[in-house]
C-alpha cells in the first residue's frame, strides 16, 4: 500500500544489509547528518522518485548530530554538547516533518525517538583508539554536560511522543512511535525512607550497548530494525483497515490546513508544555 522511506544518521548503518521484509524500504542514511541535511537529501528523493499522489510511509531518526559539537586541539577532536537548545531542534524537526508533507499530501510521516549517547564512553574510546591523546575536559565538566544532554534528550523524545499521537493524515490512523531510546534507558522503582514506604523512580542508562558511546552494538541495531519493521506493517495494515469503501477527498483540505505552518504548530505545542509542568 504505501512506498517506505526511512531516513537517519549513521547510527542506522547496514540496516539496508539486514534480512529485508517482504515490502521494499528506501533508505536514506547519512553518517554524520543534521537535520538540515537529512531533509534536504529527503526533500530531493521524493522529489525524484514519487509522485504526488503516491502513498507515503517515512519515518525519521536524526538530531543527535545536532546536539554535539566536535571540538578540536591540539590533543586531538573531543566531543561535547552543542548550544543547540531542545526547543531549537524540535522546531527543525517539525519543519522537517511539514516540508514533506506541504509536496505530498498522501504521506504518514513518523518520528522515531533519538536514542541517548554517553560523553564519557566516546572520550574513553576516542582514547583507546589513539583519536586523542588528552583531554581539555574535567569529569566534572563531563559530568555537566551529560546531564545537559539527558534533559534535552528527554524533553526532545517526549516532543516527538506526542507529535505522532497528534499527527493528522489521510489513512486515519496516527503514526506508531518506535522508541529506540528504551533499548538504552530502564526505569524502576525503589522504595526509600526509614520504613520503605516511600517510593522513588530510578532511571539507569545501559551505555554498555554503545560499543563507541554513540554508536549500538550489533545486537541492539538488529531490535532497533524489528522494531522499525513492526511499525511500518502494522501501519500497513491499520490503513488497510481504516480505508472507506468509496474514494473520497474530505481529509486533503484537513491534511492541507494542518500543515498550513510548523512555526504555529510549535507554538502551540510551547504554550502547552509551559502551562502544563508534566509535558516538556
């Protein structure tokens, strides 16, 4: 039913290697691409390679090339975190999103969330490696930059959370969100205080699945493909489901009226996150 189209950084290399589903998937992947770059390539391949009133099924994993800066001495290429805010990449990633959608009316277009990254594994492989000799950075200031980048990241993948469950269509059914950042990231409860009745969440990163602090071990890229896989058939088949017995054109106006603006659209979704403390 639809064409498939994924798109992201090199943390989705050789996926196009993997034992393939029975439907075809366009890939677009680009090692070390930001947001911008990857829409830009995106923008050209739909483009030239569907047609206007093809169905459309994208899905897009990028952002975390925007959130780090490589910063270079004499010691060798280090990597930090960028000035690049949660708000700023949000607003790219929705404009990504509407640039799409304003060429080809006929697509569902999902956001896959942005998996974490560990400051001090990339140092410690940098160094094992010989890509560094020193560094110019404490563990403290590594430290802060790191929880700098959790928050982000956090408030990033709830954005794209809910971008999907409010996403606006013609197939009638929202985009799934496939969570790759939950392979990295567990959550539990452990009880606290004098008598244990108090209960506190604990939330522990396993960076051990990062074999460079950036980059998934082979076993987790294969779950992050499933997990891809899954949600592109089960769109598939909730399109089919949701489809009307006769052809009609009510929702175009709806799809064209929703992408209308992405600046409004973040708008909107700022002054929900300030009057709301729960959603960031």
């Amino acid at each position: 039913m639809f064409r498939y189209i994924f798109c992201a950084d090199s943390r989705a290399n050789n996926f196009q290697n993997y034992a393939q589903p029975k439907f075809h998937i366009d890939y677009i992947i680009i090692r070390g691409a930001s947001i911008d770059t990857l829409r830009q390539q995106t923008l050209e391949f739909v483009r030239q390679n569907t047609t206007v009133n093809e169905k459309i099924n994208i899905k897009v994993c990028v952002g975390i090339n925007d959130l780090l800066l490589r910063k270079k001495h004499s010691g060798g290429p280090e990597t930090i975190i960028s000035n690049t805010t949660s708000d700023e990449l949000c607003k790219k990633l929705l404009e990504f999103k509407t640039v799409i959608k304003s060429i080809r009316h006929n697509t569902l277009f999902g956001f896959v969330t942005i998996p974490p990254c560990s400051l001090f594994a990339i140092q410690h492989y940098n160094t094992e490696n010989k890509k560094i000799t020193f560094s110019t950075y404490s563990d403290v200031q590594l430290t802060k930059f790191q929880g700098t980048l959790t928050t982000k990241l956090d408030t990033i993948n709830q954005f794209l959370t809910k971008e999907n469950i409010t996403d606006t269509n013609p197939f009638k059914n929202r985009p799934l969100t496939v969570q790759w950042h939950r392979e990295l990231i567990h959550t539990h409860t452990k009880r606290t205080g004098r008598n244990k009745k108090k209960r506190k969440t604990v939330i522990s990163y396993h960076f051990k699945r990062l074999y460079d602090g950036l980059h998934a071990k082979s076993h987790v890229k294969r779950k992050w493909f499933r997990a891809l896989i899954s949600a592109f058939q089960r769109e598939s088949d909730l399109a089919v489901e949701n489809q009307p017995s006769s052809p009609s054109d009510s929702n175009h106006s709806e799809v064209e009226q929703s992408d209308s603006g992405s600046d409004s659209d973040y708008k909107c979704w700022k002054r929900q996150k300030t009057n709301n403390p729960q959603v960031h």
